[in-house]
C-alpha cells in the first residue's frame, strides 16, 4: 500500500509575512511625528514656574509619547524641593498632561543672612540667600534655634505658626499683587505688614484680619494711584487711619 501524501499548506509563509509587514508598519508608523510629543499641559501649581516643571520631568517636546517612562517623570518631579506629589499621563497623540500637588508653603523666615522657607507644618523646605517665590511673606521677629532641611524647624514658639498660616492665607485672598511682603510678628498683638518700603498696615491682632485686609486693599487701591506713602491703622477693624510718611 502506498504512502498517502500530506499537502502542505502555503497559508503558514503568507501569515508570517503578513505580520511582519503589519509590524514594520507599525514600526515606521510610531516613528513618525504623529507621536510626537507637542503639548505639555501643567495643572496644579501656584509657586512653580510651568517651563520648570517640564524641565523636571525630563520631557520635552518632540520626543516620541509612546517612550515617555510616566513613573520615572514623576519620580523626578518629586525631587524638586516644592513639590509634594505629581501625576503623569499620556493624552494622545501628542500631549503630556502634568499634575502636581504643590507643598503648602507659607513664607520665608530671616536667619542668619539666609531665608528659610516653611510649610504649614513648621517643616524647613530650603535655605536661600534670597527670596525666589514672590507673593510669599517674609516673617520676622522670629527667634530661630536651629534648623535642618525637611526637619520641623526649631523656634521658641511653636504655636506661632498657626497665625503665621492664617496670615499667609489671608493676605493672599487680599494682599497677593503687593509683593514684596513683610510681617513684623514680634509683637503678636501689634502685628505691622510691610509692603516694600511705601506702605505699612498696623493690623493688630490676628482677629478679624481677614476682613482687616480686605477693609485695607480697598484703601491701597485708592493711594497707589497717588504720590504717597506711610501707614494704615486698622487695628480697630471698622475705622481706618492714614499716617503719611
């Protein structure tokens, strides 16, 4: 009896060419500019400069989007010293999306020649010799022990930091274009906000500050329009009083 012969079949050669042809493709496709990275969309920050978040991240535009590692670009993110946490995603096919949760800082204490920045929790985020956030108060009056870097900063008076965090927050809901920004917190019942060298506000206490520096922008807003300078008295609240230079 004789053999029976098996007829191969020529669909095998045919598929895997097929294939390779879909890959190349696919291949020389993402390599166009089609995936080229040419949006950088940043959200969340106040502090950060957008182009110096981008830098960070290490991504840039017209780098291919499908080989943007997203852990290692926000791994990086987070080694800057004011940022807190960050997300990274991919809208294709062109933009990077950036979200960044920035750290809660509340301003800048004077020690030694060198400014020390602090967030809400009294933590020391850098030291500079200079004051590189505008719109971020400068507080002084405030005897500093010592401090290391990502350590809670040591002071006399802890607790004056919960009316340093109201005052941050309440002169920017009122006070954020009049930088540069002085706080005079010596004498927390006598507190005196510097800004520049033409105005000071006698502010008082921390009561009602809120509604004190409202009540004072809407002065200000009238006398910079003018050729003077000197103080305004709000310690009363309701009543207000001009002190020229």
């Amino acid at each position: 009896m004789g053999r029976s012969k098996v007829k191969r079949s020529g669909r095998g050669p045919v598929l895997l060419l097929l294939i390779l042809i879909i890959a190349v493709g696919l291949l020389a496709f993402m390599r166009t500019s089609y995936f080229s990275i040419k949006d950088i969309r940043v959200q969340g920050n106040s502090f950060v400069d957008e182009k110096e978040i981008a830098r960070y991240s290490g991504i840039s535009p017209g780098m291919n989007i499908l080989t943007v590692k997203l852990k290692e670009a926000e791994e990086a993110l987070k080694t800057h010293p004011y940022i807190l946490d960050t997300q990274v995603q991919r809208i294709m096919p062109d933009t990077i999306e950036i979200t960044v949760k920035e750290r809660d800082l509340v301003g800048y204490i004077p020690y030694l020649g060198s400014y020390l920045l602090v967030d809400s929790e009294g933590m020391v985020i850098s030291a500079t010799a200079r004051v590189p956030v505008e719109g971020l108060p400068v507080y002084r009056g405030i005897k500093v022990q010592d401090f290391q870097a990502n350590e809670i900063l040591d002071i006399d008076n802890i607790q004056i930091f919960d009316k340093i965090i109201y005052i941050s927050k309440c002169i920017a809901n009122n006070l954020a274009g009049y930088a540069p920004i002085e706080v005079d917190i010596e004498n927390p019942e006598d507190i005196i906000i510097h800004l520049g060298e033409r105005f000071a506000l006698r502010v008082g206490d921390t009561g009602g500050l809120d509604y004190k520096l409202e009540y004072s922008n809407t002065i200000l807003e009238k006398l910079y329009s003018q050729e003077v300078g000197g103080e305004i008295d709000v310690t009363h609240g309701g009543n207000a009083f001009f002190r020229p230079w």
